[in-house]
C-alpha cells in the first residue's frame, strides 16, 4: 500500500514515520508513506496557498489551485482520495478494515478556517475521527494511517489485531503481566489456570461487562 499525505507542515510527521512500528513496517516495503508539502505547488511567487473567503468571515481559507495541483501530480488509477475535515464521515474500525483493500491512499490535511469548497469535488471520503475541531488535519491523518497500518499482513501478528476493540463491535477483554499481586491488585485466577477454554470463555464475558458498562451503544449494534 501507498499513502501520500498533502499537508502545509511535513515535519509533523517526522516522529510518525521515523519511530515504532510504522518505521518497521516502511522498513519491511509493507507500506509506502510519502509526504507533500502543498506550498511547493503554488503558483503564488511567495508560496501563498491561503486567502480571505469571499463574503468575509474570521480565519483564513486554503485555495483551491495547489491542492488541485497536488493530487494531479500524484494520483493514479488506484487513488482513493481522502479529505480529514470534521464535517466528514465518523472514522471506526470498519472503516480501516475496508481502508485496507485500498493501492493508494492520498490525505489531504486541511488547516486555518478550512477550505474551498470546490476542493470537494476531486475527493472520494471525508472522514472525521470525531466530534472536535483541532488546527489542522495532521493528527486525524496519522491516526488513521496508524489504524490501516496495522492492519496490513505483516505489520503485527493478526491476532494483536483480531481482538482488538470494536472488533465484533465489543471492546477488548482486560490484560495482566507479571507480577501476579502487585500492592494487592490479582491476577484472576482462571488466566493462572492454564485451561484455554476457560480463560476463552472469561475474556468473552469480560468484553460483554466492559462493553455494556463502557459503551453500550455497540452492543445495540449487534
């Protein structure tokens, strides 16, 4: 998979790209991540790519030839282009699933009081990972393109991924490690027993309690 990411501050993603399992996953050619700066696009002389939206208003708005310019430069056939703005489709783990199946995945990170709406016309999904206003698409951009990442074969061991939460739209089951009582706080007994279908059925029912307790809204869902 490819995934070029439009954004007017590429040194943002410097720790994304340069650190953990993502690096290790660019390392392995499981995933191309490639990122534009869309002022290298503007045909303004000092690299303008924002302006005062007609009708007024606070804020400045970005302009719609360098981000244009942008995606003719890079998309091909396979392109599925992408838009992060709060007014977008909600972000979940369906989704990344179905991000995926996907050759090439072009970001586009908007910023300031937002964008020209005709930059609508040339996406394929808005998308928003909630119901919050930030600076800049940047952080939405790298939390979804972490959520796809992992998904790819190879990246992490598919179980890591298959018991994740809002898989089955239940959230995952407790974990422990060593020591087994720390300043009181045990272990359950049955993740000590060794029984496997035990402990299978024990963390079923803890992601049912969880789920009901934390976010019963999912289990509507099912």
């Amino acid at each position: 998979m490819k995934i070029d990411i439009l954004t007017l501050f590429p040194s943002m993603f410097d720790g994304f790209i340069n650190e953990s399992i993502i690096k290790r996953a660019i390392d392995k050619k499981l995933v191309e991540i490639n990122i534009y700066n869309i002022r290298d696009y503007s045909l303004d002389p000092h690299k303008k790519v924002d302006d005062y939206g007609f009708g007024g208003g606070a804020g400045m708005v970005l302009m719609p030839q360098p981000i244009f310019d942008a995606v003719d430069a890079i998309k091909t056939k396979d392109s599925k282009i992408i838009l992060m703005t709060p007014q977008g489709e909600k972000y979940n783990q369906e989704k990344a699933y179905a991000l995926t199946h996907e050759k090439h995945l072009i970001i586009i990170c908007g910023h300031y009081e937002g964008f020209d709406e005709r930059i609508r016309s040339i996406v394929d999904m808005e998308l928003s990972i909630g119901d919050f206003v930030l600076t800049g698409g940047e952080i939405p951009a790298m939390a979804i393109s972490d959520s796809i990442i992992r998904l790819i074969d190879g990246v992490i061991e598919e179980e890591s991924h298959i018991n994740d939460s809002f898989n089955n739209n239940l959230l995952d089951y407790p974990v422990y490690t060593h020591p087994s009582d720390f300043r009181g706080m045990k272990v359950p007994d049955v993740l000590l027993s060794g029984h496997h279908e035990n402990i299978n059925k024990w963390r079923k029912n803890e992601q049912i309690k969880r789920t009901k307790e934390r976010r019963p809204d999912l289990l509507e869902k099912r």
